[in-house]
C-alpha cells in the first residue's frame, strides 16, 4: 500500500491569533451573550452584503427556519426547493408545518431549473426556497418573475453563498424578502457555528428578532408569541468580527484555486468542470466536479482512490428526496438531481490549501482515470 504524500481534508477553517484574542476580550468583558459584540457583527454583516439589516441567530438551520416563520409559511401551505441541496432546507420547511415540493435542477448551476416552477406549483404553495447551491447564485430574475406572477414569497437560501455576487450585487443584499446564511465550519466565513437573516424590510426583521428570542421585545410587555432560543453568542460574533475583515482574501484566493482547478481538468473529455457566468460570481464554497458516463471507471471508483492517497473527496450532495424521512414527498422525476448526486465529485478546496497540495489532489486524480 502506498503511503499518501499528504492527508488532505476536505476544508478546513482559517483561524488564527486574531480571533483567539477577540474571544478572549469577550470572555474578559463578562458579557458573553447576545451583546455590544452581536450587535457590531450583524452591523458590520449587513454593511458587507448592502443589505439595510441583519439579524444573526444560532445556526444557519435556524436562519431558514425563522425567516419562513416571518414569511407566514405555516400548516396547509407548500413551499418549492431543490432536492439537490443539505436536508436543512426541507427540514425547516416541515418544521413550519409545510410541505417541501422539490423541483429539479439545472445540470450547468445545480440550482433551481425555473422552466420546471410551473409544473411543481400548488394552489397551496406560498413560497419558493431557492439556493445559491456551493455558492453560485440562483437565477433570481426568473424566480421572483414566477413568484410576483403567482404571489410567492422568495426567500434566499444563501448558506454557502457568502460573498457571492448577483450582477455585481453581494448575495445577502438581499435580492428577495429576505437571505439566510450560514456560519458553519465548512463556509468561507466561520463562527463555529451560527447564522444571520439579512433582509430590507423592517416589519419582517423585527418578527425574526422577537422568534430568535422566545418572542419577546420589550420584557416590559411580556411575551406576545412563542418564539425559540436562536441567539448568537458575542464569543461566536467577536470570531465573526474578525472573519469578515479576512473575507475579501479569503474569496480572492478560493477564485484563483477554482481557476486552478478549472484549468486542470476543463480539456479532459470525461469531466466537466463548473460553469461561469458573467452576472452569477461564486465564491466556489465547493468545487463540483463531474465525471461523465464512460466504461471506464466510476465515480466512486475515483472516491475511493482518493481517499486512499489522502485526498478527503466527497460525492456530490445527496438528494433530499432520496432520504428515508422525504420518502412519502418522493413524488416527481428529478432526473437531473439524481444524475448529479450520481456523478459529481466535491475536491478540496479551502484557503490554507497550498499549491503542492492542490497539485498534488490535480496529479493523483489523472493517475486514477489513466490507470482505469
């Protein structure tokens, strides 16, 4: 057995003494939740993405979930989303007491395919979750076209898409009621864990901020509604803080990794590497790769090579749809969602990934299909 020349795993959060000493502020403050800190992150979050507020809440699970809440998504409505995207997305929509229609996706965005809205939409449907799959942007125009036509709302599932532009726009301004991201360990921008809604409308974000906090404003008033325990820590924010001032070389670097990759493997017939488009600018989160049909090696035949020379490759995200708890809204043909989840290959890709290591993920996966 050959000894992998590196172990490379599939991302990897850039932290350093920056946020080690902006934690131990916080801790040296005595105010740990939800304070001065909090406030200066979402304030500094909603500056970056052009968006008028920010309110930042425990996960990006809990993002989605409030804003659909805020939405009026609630029992005996329906609400459009990808099958190809993590099960969080379905899950929230259920948790409101909705059901998911999933729609398919298009083979070049692995995002929403809007010629298929009209054929997935109910007389009960009410919204449309629509994701910036890996960070490359829906085709917005089209959805909200569809939804004013319809009287959808639109809500942004922008957990991967930090950074991202929509005709030179970040992602998050936002371009539809409101967006929901995500600090996970796997974005760009990390807190450990944690989220933020970012949205233009007033009335909208005050209805997340009394849900984040078990539906209060004012003590003085009381409780009104029966809202959650969705609250950031000023721990996570002071990490955020920091986070946001590195993301400009964080996307800049990520880019030029992409275009490595890109550059690698565009020529080679049985792969087809992502597409760029001139007014949808990812922050390439993931680096889908896919590996056509041929007769000569699978795509988990590759998976599996890699992960014995040390390369942390992933398959392409599994659909929702397929899951055992979605069997019962397993109800239309995906078949490009399907052939996604079939073919695509997730590479490394993080900030601290050096040259050597990439051309290294870039050589072993040529040796693989040579040998095949």
């Amino acid at each position: 057995m050959i000894t992998p020349k590196y172990k490379i795993p599939i991302t990897k959060p850039d932290l350093g003494e920056d946020e080690v000493l902006a934690v131990t502020n916080v801790i040296r403050s005595g105010w740990i939740m939800q304070g001065n800190c909090v406030s200066e992150f979402e304030q500094a979050f909603a500056k970056y993405v052009g968006a008028k507020m920010a309110i930042a809440v425990s996960s990006g699970t809990a993002a989605l979930h409030l804003a659909l809440l805020a939405a009026g998504v609630g029992q005996g409505r329906s609400v459009i989303c990808p099958s190809y995207s993590f099960i969080a997305t379905a899950n929230v929509i259920r948790l409101c007491g909705a059901e998911p229609i999933f729609v398919d996706i298009d083979p070049e965005t692995y995002n929403i395919d809007t010629k298929l809205l009209a054929n997935v939409c109910q007389s009960n449907t009410c919204a449309i979750l629509a994701v910036h799959q890996v960070g490359l942007p829906a085709n917005l125009e089209e959805i909200k076209s569809f939804a004013s036509k319809n009287n959808l709302v639109v809500i942004e599932d922008a957990a991967c898409a930090i950074g991202s532009e929509y005709y030179q726009e970040k992602i998050g301004k936002p371009h539809s009621l409101a967006a929901c991201f995500s600090f996970h360990p796997r974005k760009l921008l990390t807190t450990g864990d944690g989220g933020m809604v970012t949205t233009n409308d007033l009335e909208f974000a005050a209805q997340v901020r009394r849900l984040r906090q078990h539906g209060i404003d004012n003590p003085k008033d009381g409780y009104q509604i029966v809202g959650f325990n969705y609250r950031l820590t000023d721990l996570q924010a002071a990490i955020g803080l920091e986070q946001i001032k590195k993301l400009p070389q964080f996307l800049s670097h990520r880019r030029q990794q992409a275009a490595r990759y890109n550059q690698a493997f565009s020529s080679h017939q049985l792969l087809s590497t992502p597409k760029e488009f001139p007014n949808m600018l990812s922050n390439f989160q993931s680096y889908q790769l896919r590996l056509l049909p041929n007769d000569n090696i699978t795509r988990d035949d590759l998976l599996k090579g890699l992960i014995e020379a040390g390369i942390s490759a992933q398959p392409g995200i599994q659909p929702i749809h397929k899951q055992p708890v979605y069997q019962e809204f397993n109800q239309l043909s995906l078949i490009e969602t399907e052939k996604a989840a079939q073919q695509v290959i997730m590479l490394p890709l993080y900030y601290s990934l050096s040259e050597d290591e990439q051309d290294y993920i870039i050589e072993t996966f040529f040796s693989l299909i040579s040998e095949s």
